[in-house]
C-alpha cells in the first residue's frame, strides 16, 4: 500500500507568468513587421514554459492552473489572441494591408505555442491528482483524526449513486461531445458520498471541500480521453477510499480503540489484519444441473472459472474465507459476494456489510470479470501483491469470461490439450494447483500450446532427465492440475468403486464431437445469415464446446434453444438491443439469456427469435423442418395399427440385441477366467461400469430413433457400439492384469502374518506405494490400478492373512462378531437422530393437528429409510453379496446418511414455516378460502424469484400450502368467522386421509422401484440365480417394512384420537 501522508495536503503551485498577463515588451520595428512578429512570439513561449519550470511552481494553486487550462482552451476553439499579446495588432495589420496568408500562419504558430502550454498544465494537474489520491488511504485518516469516526451515506446518496452507476455505463465515447462535464460536476457535487468525521473540529469541512474538488477534478480528467473508461475506474476508487465500511460494527463495538496506531505503517498492519479476521466467508455463484431421475434443477455446490478464481485470490491473501454458493442473479446479504450477477464493480450496500463484486451489467462494457475486481481490491487494500504472472492470468480470465481470445478451427481442433481449451477443469481455489498456474504464466507459458510433456519441460514446469522419469513426473503434474484422477462412486448396490478420469480424453471427445457437429448442422441449414452476422443454431446442446466451437468457424453469434429445459442463450460480439426479447434478460449487451432455474413458462418459440434475428428467413433442410413441426398444427393421434407396429419393431430389435448381450457377457467371462484371482473383482466393476454404459446408450439411441432409423441400422449401431466397448475392456483389462501382478508380489510377504483385514490393506497400499516410485516398468501406469486392486480385494484374504486355515464356523462367528459391533454403534448414532427429530417435532406443538402430523409422518419416513438402509447392507455384506467392507467404512456410510436425511428435514421445516406464513399473510388480507391454494402458490412462486426463502424448497412449499390452507381458520384465530369462506373440497380432508395418502404414495414409489429393481437384475448376466432371489428377498423386505411403517403410524393416530390427545 502507497505509504500515506502525515502532513496537511497542499496543492502544488506554478509560477506567476500566466497565459493572461504574458505580453512580448517588444518595440516593433516599422521596416520588416513579420520578422518582429515572429521574435515577439518566441519571447512569447520562452516567457511561459519558463513560468511552469520546476523552480518556479510556487505561486499559482492548483485552482489557477485549471482557469489557465480552460482560457487557454477557450483561445484554441476560437482561434483568439491572449489579451496582453502586443503584436497582436501588428497581425491585423498585416491582414488589412492584403497579407492575410502571412497572418493566419502567424496565428497559427501562436496558437500552436498556446496547445503545447496547455498540454503541460494538463500533465501538471493529472500528475498532481494522481499523486494525491493514492495517498488518501485509511492510514492517513488514522493519523489524521487520532479519534474513532464514522463514515455515513444516507439512503438518498446511496441512490443517487446507483442512478449515475446507470448513466455512467450508457455512455459511450461517441457521446463524448454531448458531455457537457462542467454541468455534469455541478449536477452531481451534492449527490455523492460525504465524509463526517468525529474529532475534527476546524478543519473537517477544509478536508471535506478538498476531497470533494479532488472527485470534481477527477471528473474533468476523465473526459480528456475516454469518458468511460476513466469513470468508471475513478468510481471504483472512490469506493475503494470507503474500503472500512466492511468493518464497521465491529469497529464501532470495540470502540476503534485498538485502530490507534503509532504509526501509518502500523494501522494499515492492523487494518489488514482486521480485514482477514472478518472476512470469514465469500459467496459466489453456483452451477445448475438437472437431476434426470427427477427432472428437477439442483444448486451445485461449485462455479465457473471466474467464481474459483474469487475464491482463489482470497487465500491467497490469506484470507481464510469459506466459498458457499448462491443461484445466479441473487446475493448473500450481510457478507462477500463475486460473480453472483448485477452491477459493475466493488460497491458497498445500504447494510455497510455487505459488498459486491461483479461485472454483469446490461450493456455492453470493457472485457473485464469479478476475479479482476477482486485482484484489483486486494491489491488496493495492501492484502495481496501486484506480480507479472497474476497479471497475465488475469488477462487469460477476462478473455475466457468474455470470449474475446482470438481463436479457428486449428486452434480447437488442438485445443483440448491446451490450458485454455482445458479452462473449466481448473481449480484456482485448490492451493496446489494455483500454485502450478501461476508458476506456468511465471514461466511464461503459452495457454494456447499443447500440453505436452517436452513442452511443460521447456517452460520449467515438470523435471526429468530420462524418458521415464519425464514420465512420471508428467503424470504427476496431471494428477495435480487435476486432468486425471480417480474418483469413487457408489454403484446401484451402494458398492463405492473407483473410476479413472481423464478430462484430456474427456475433451478431446468433445472437441472432436463439436467439429463433427458443426460440419453437420451446416449441412442441414442450422448457420445462416443474420443482422448479428452469421449465425450458428443448436438445439438441446448439440455442439459440447458452445460459442467457443461456433467462433471458431467463422460465426458471430450462436443461439442455443433448449425447450427441454425451459431455457435459452443467444451469444454474440455483437450488441442486443434493450427490448430485443420479451423473456430473459441481457448480460454486458452482448449475451441474452433466460436460465434453466428460471420457473417461469417458456413463452417464445425458435421461430419468434429468429424472426428478430434474421427477418425475411427462407430455412432450409432440418431447420426448415423443425420450424414447419413448430408451427404445424397438432397430429392426429396414432392409430392402433400404428402403435403396434411400432411395438412389434421395439420387440425384434431387442431380441437380436439380446442375442448380442449373450455373446457379450460370455466373452466377459472368458476375460474373467484368464485373470488371476486378486484382479477378478476390480476387473468385473469395471466391466460392469462399461457394460452399464453401453446399455443406456442403447436404450437412448432406440427410444429416440426407433421410428426414424431401419432395425439393421440400430442393430449394427449396437455391434459397433459391443466393439468400442470390448476395446474399451481389452485396454482396462490390461492395466488391472499389470497392477495384480505388482500387488500380488508384494502380498506374498503378508502371507500368514495374521494381520487384520484394515490393518493388511493399509500395510500392503503403503508397501506399493514406495515400490511404484522406482519401479521404472510401472511408468506408463496410474496409480489408481493398483489401488483399485487393494480396495476390491477378494473376500476370502482373511484365509490368506491366517496363520493357520480358519473353520467355517469361526470365520462366521468373527463376521457376526463385527457386525454386532457396527449394529451396536450405528444403533447409538440412530437413537440420536430420532430423539432429534423428535424434539424439532416438538417444537411444532402450536401448530393445528393437521400440521404437526404431516410433520411427524415426514419425521418416520427419514428414520424408517435409515434403518432400512443399516439393515440392508450388514445383510448385503453377511450373505456375501459383495465384498465385507471395513467397519469404518459401513459406519462412515451410515452418518453419511444421517446428515442427508437431517438435512432433508431442515429444508422441509423451512418450508413448512413458509407455508404457514404466506396462508397467515393471505387470510390477514381476507382472501376467500377458496381461492386460498391458488393465491398462495401464485405468493410462493413470487417469493421464489426474489430469493425468498434461501433453500432451494419451492416444490415443498408448493406441496404444503393445501395442508395449511386447510387450517387457515386455526391460524388466524383473529379473524371473525364473517371473514372464512367455507373450505374447497379440496381442502376439507382429515390428518388420518393426509398421512394414509402420503403412506400410500410412499409405498406406490418403492414398489415400482422393486418392479424396476427385478427387471434390471434379469437383465444382468453377472449374477447368479440365487445371488438375484437374495437381493430381491432383500428389497422385498425394505417394502414389506414400509407397509408396516404406514399401519403403524396410522394406528398410533387413531389410538391417540381415542385418548382425546
């Protein structure tokens, strides 16, 4: 931070020789006037770059140098002499007397001395301004005041400023001769901030004036070059200069006692201390997905490169600030927001606790991004250091985020290899991998070169002398950056099971893929010519690379239209126009968007946009086709004799697909046989996880295209599909063949040790792990195999740990023994969930019965489902079904579980108070009961828009308000009886009919998933018989146990209506 000031501010001055009162002194000699003319104009500039040399600049204030500015200004638009030139006569003179060439190149070179004057006033006056507003900083007004003080902006200031925020980013520099600055200045002097300051006395209104002349001046700067550009940097520092703001309860609690500091340097130690104490969380946007289970849109706990590098910069500066996230457009108040959407810049809200970073504004703006705002303010505030590397990455953002990086369709093609084109998988907020960011624009690294491992040498990014060193050191690097790792996940058993990532493959696919696509969708009459120039159309996502694809082959724009999600985006380097479309909205001019978390209805139809787009649009090919579809009037229904011959084609093509799936799965187990024993099951996982795949795929590719395509195509769509798929195995295979043989040499030493099952795995991964650092023939292989092989090893190792064989009967007794043990400790932790959900019951007790039983069958529901959870897998693991996991590993599971279910409650307690207090508000503005539901859903939904409530939990609400409409007249015990229309038929129903309804509902769910459930196991060639009886058996008790649930719980309710409770 610039070290501030300790003494009174005083304006520079200049010398006494000025633009108004220079005069030549010159005798003109009636012989030859020019010549006399032109030594009184060179007496004329010695006498005023004299006036502004260095040891004169001590009697004009920096109020005289602007009047000089704007005279001299004046003088240069009216082509006019200074008032005391004396040769300005002898000019007209010449003029009178028929020279008048002569004299306008006299005039001219006057004029010319007059431009270079003022050009150096100007370099004067800005030099000065910048110089003093760097050292207004919150050390100085420390050392200033001595004294604790408070800054206040009123309600009124504060919008005042949002409406010239407005203006501001209107304007444009082909207005510039249209701002009038000296009016804007006066219009605007009393609507800015002011500071008040307790504990200056005298001289607080001369440091207020000050400070206010510096803006003014400020002002004047900018609309010398670039009226926007400079504004908006100057109001971006004015607000920085209110940096204390964020502190200011605290401050103001502790008395700002411990802000008196010796010195400069020491406040601004403390400030910044202060500053990483209370800056404990920063919210930034999140990710929408679509659950396709459910179709509903989920908030993902994760962001974009912009939200990561937010986050990233706060730790960098050392800021421990936790990220959470937020919805797109919405804001967390009272703490750190970036990115979140809306606005421009730093501003500090009307609650002094709450800032914002941001960069989505309507119109079009400078390639910036939240990231670079809050790298700007850390600097600013001395919290983190300017570097070279930092820069280059933040220019390498602001082109990602705006999409301004030049870019072809050579450079895509490679691109999937390149830092930039691997972009979303970057992790600016994981310490290590910032760390090799940095290091790579240190370096500088080139983000749009492959990234390879001779190329990640030469820059000094990886070590290596010899091949395989290079090797390993690249795999590292990539593990680290994260472009390959394993993850685990649970399959449909619950089984955790690793699955190797490698986003290089990941977008080389989708590279590959989007070209693929663009070629066709040109093909089919998807690009055209538009009034945003040419245009690229992908209906439900077909080109994976988006915008990024369609630039590269030489569009403007791209529109993609999503129905199927209720949302659309139009990208452009173009410029929207305000009322371009009537849904959705405009983000910086140059993206039009409406989100998939928007609920609203999609209104618009693709012919609607294009018309906008491109008027006068003759389609062709598929696009003319999918226009004609849209606007066709609907089809008749299918006959019958249509449907059955569409189900009679459905049933051919999966029979020979079951012909095929046989040859599969006995090829598979051919592949198995020739395994040794430690490498079958990772190896069948694995095979599973393919075999999975290839199915979904199938299953797609037959209910989209089973109409339009014969039955040999989709059939040898399939075979080529079993192909890919047994390469795909082939490989694998070979990689988990490799790692069994590695870990089967280094188990042998285990061999009777008697170790325990936990203690010999984390013995044997720890012995492999320092066997694979020298072991130079494992080189091309990933880590993550040979630990695959150690998390799935057979369950019979316990008989290869024994020191002697062990019966059948100690061998059951010791697994029973273990599961007593787990049954005993997740029995604990189940009791206290239940008394938990039992006191949250509780506290409904003023709640109407109805209510508080909707509530209490919700309760039942989560404990049922983790008690049938517990069983299931101890009888999983007992019978054998998979391998025994660890105790540790069942236990963790099981809290998982837990948290889920407690976390599911919260959210639908959250929702029923909401519920309750939109029914209490409507009945307080006596609305009929039978229009009751449907104004609450219509309130609901508004408070959804606006943020309200914080949890995603409309569709509770949505389910809940029939049941609080019905106890409206309960919940408004105020309201005359003369206000209550009578209930709807909807809403006249008993607590026993609602939890009987929600049990049954219930029941309904989890016998089509058992339905489902058997389907899947007959169709799955890799378990035996009697393996499906056991599971099925298995689910089949998890439903049975649901029935009884519901009886039960329908009995409790009616034996406590007998006992008038």
């Amino acid at each position: 931070m610039t070290e501030p000031i300790s003494e009174p501010i005083t304006p520079p001055v200049i010398g006494s020789a000025t633009l108004s009162e220079a005069e030549t002194e010159a005798e003109i000699e009636k012989s030859d006037p020019v010549a006399n003319i032109e030594a009184a104009i060179k007496r004329f500039r010695e006498k005023l770059i004299a006036s502004i040399s260095a040891e004169k600049q001590n009697k004009m204030t920096i109020d005289e140098v602007e009047n000089e500015i704007a005279l001299a200004k004046e003088k240069i638009a009216g082509r006019s002499m200074p008032p005391k030139f004396s040769a300005a006569q002898e000019i007209e003179k010449l003029r009178r007397e028929g020279q008048g060439a002569e004299a306008d190149r006299l005039e001219a070179e006057i004029i010319e001395v007059i431009e270079a004057y003022c050009s150096e006033l100007e370099k004067i006056r800005d030099n000065w301004i910048s110089r003093e507003a760097s050292k207004l900083t919150f050390g100085h007004m420390i050392r200033a005041k001595n004294e604790r003080f408070e800054k206040m902006f009123s309600k009124k200031d504060k919008e005042s400023e949002v409406e010239y925020q407005d203006r501001i980013s209107k304007l444009t520099e082909e207005k510039i001769e249209e701002f009038n600055i000296k009016d804007k200045v006066d219009a605007l002097r009393d609507e800015f901030k002011r500071l008040k300051a307790d504990g200056i006395k005298a001289d607080s209104q001369e440091f207020e004036d000050w400070y206010r002349g510096l803006f003014d001046k400020g002002l004047l700067l900018a609309a010398k070059e670039s009226v926007k550009k400079e504004l908006f940097k100057f109001d971006r520092d004015f607000t920085l200069e209110f940096k204390m703001e964020l502190l200011r309860e605290e401050m103001i609690s502790a008395g700002f006692r411990e802000f008196n500091a010796d010195n400069v340097k020491h406040g601004d130690e403390i400030f910044n201390a202060k500053t990483r104490e209370f800056w404990n969380k920063l919210y930034t946007h999140g990710m929408i997905d679509k659950d396709p289970s459910t179709g509903d849109f989920n908030l993902r706990p994760y962001s974009d490169l912009d939200g990561k590098t937010c986050i990233g910069l706060f730790r960098l500066a050392g800021i421990d600030a936790k990220a959470e996230f937020v919805k797109s457009g919405s804001f967390q108040e009272g703490h750190l927001n970036a990115d979140t959407g809306g606005g421009l810049g730093l501003s500090v809200e009307d609650d002094w606790r709450t800032a914002r970073w941001e960069h989505h504004v309507k119109e079009r703006t400078q390639a910036t991004s939240a990231g670079e705002q809050v790298y700007d303010t850390l600097v600013e505030l001395g919290l983190l250091e300017k570097s070279a590397a930092m820069d280059k990455y933040i220019q390498f953002l602001n082109e990602i985020d705006n999409c301004t990086f030049p870019i072809d369709k050579a450079g895509l093609a490679k691109s999937w290899r390149t830092l930039r084109g691997l972009q979303q998988f970057l992790r600016f907020d994981d310490n290590r991998q910032r760390k090799h960011i940095l290091k790579f624009f240190e370096n500088g690294g080139d983000p749009d070169r492959p990234l390879t491992k001779e190329y990640l040498k030469s820059i000094g990014m990886i070590n290596g002398s010899d091949e395989s060193e290079l090797k390993k050191n690249f795999n590292t690097f990539m593990e680290e950056m994260r472009l390959v790792y394993t993850k685990y996940k649970k399959d449909d058993k619950g089984v955790k099971k690793a699955e190797r990532v490698d986003r290089l493959k990941e977008m080389r696919l989708k590279t590959e893929n989007s070209l693929t696509e663009l070629e066709k969708l040109e093909s089919e009459g998807f690009i055209i010519d538009s009034e945003y120039g040419r245009l690229g159309i992908d209906i439900d996502h077909r080109v994976p690379l988006s915008y990024d694809a369609f630039r590269a082959t030489g569009c403007d724009s791209m529109l993609r239209w999503n129905p199927s999600s209720n949302s659309f985006s139009i990208s452009t380097n173009r410029e929207f126009k305000p009322d371009f479309l009537e849904q959705g909205f405009v983000v910086r001019g140059v993206l039009w968007i409406k989100l998939k978390s928007d609920p609203e209805p999609l209104r618009l139809k693709l012919s609607d946009i294009l018309n906008k787009m491109a008027p006068g649009l003759n389609p062709i090919g598929e696009l003319k086709k999918v226009l004609d579809a849209e606007n066709a009037q609907p089809s008749e229904p299918v006959h019958f004799d249509e449907l059955k011959a569409y189900g009679e084609k459905i049933a051919s093509i999966y029979k020979e697909a079951q012909v095929i799936y046989d040859e599969f799965a006995q090829w598979k187990a051919e592949i198995l046989a020739t395994l040794p024993e430690i490498a079958v099951p990772d190896a069948r996982l694995s095979m599973d996880d393919i075999t999975e795949k290839l199915r979904e795929y199938f299953d797609e590719t037959v209910s989209g295209e089973a109409l339009a395509k014969d039955e040999a195509d989709i059939v040898a769509l399939l075979n080529e599909s079993v192909s890919e798929a047994k390469a795909e195995i082939e490989e694998e295979t070979e990689n988990i063949k490799k790692a069994a043989g590695f870990v089967d040499g280094i188990m042998q030493e285990f061999k009777g040790s008697g170790l325990s099952r936990d203690e010999f795995t984390k013995q044997l991964d720890q012995k492999c792990r320092d066997a694979y650092k020298y072991d130079r023939d494992l080189a091309d292989l990933d880590y993550f195999y040979i630990q695959d092989i150690i998390d799935n090893l057979p369950s019979d190792i316990d008989a290869f740990l024994e020191k002697e064989p062990a019966s059948a009967y100690e061998t059951e007794l010791k697994l029973y023994e273990q599961i007593n043990e787990i049954i005993k400790e997740t029995g604990g932790k189940l009791s206290e969930f239940n008394q938990w959900l039992k006191s949250e019951v509780e506290k409904l007790s003023e709640l109407p019965d109805k209510l508080r039983n909707v509530a209490l069958l919700k309760s039942k529901k989560l404990s049922n489902y983790i008690k049938d959870y517990d069983r299931i897998i101890l009888m999983s693991n007992s019978k054998g079904l998979f391998p025994v996991k660890s105790k540790d590993r069942i236990i963790q599971e099981f809290e998982y579980n837990i948290e889920s279910a407690q976390e599911e409650f919260e959210h639908f307690l959250i929702a029923l108070n909401n519920a309750v207090d939109i029914i209490r508000e409507l009945k307080g503005k006596n609305i009929p009961a039978a229009n009751l539901e449907e104004e609450a859903n219509k309130l609901a939904l508004e408070r959804y828009k606006q943020g309200i409530p914080e949890e995603d939990v409309i569709d509770d609400i949505k389910k809940l308000i029939p049941v609080a409409a019905a106890c409206a007249e309960d919940l408004e015990p105020i309201l005359s009886a003369g206000n209550i229309e009578p209930t709807s038929e909807k809403q006249n129903f008993t607590a026993r009919e609602q939890m009987e309804k929600e049990g049954n509902d219930c029941i309904a769910d989890a016998e089509a998933w058992l339905a489902d459930l058997k389907k899947k196991l007959e169709a799955n060639g890799m378990y035996d018989d009697n393996e499906k009886k056991v599971y099925l058996k298995l689910a089949s008790v998890h439903v049975s146990d649901l029935r009884v649930v519901v009886s039960d719980s329908l009995k409790e309710l009616d034996e406590a209506k007998e006992k008038g409770a």
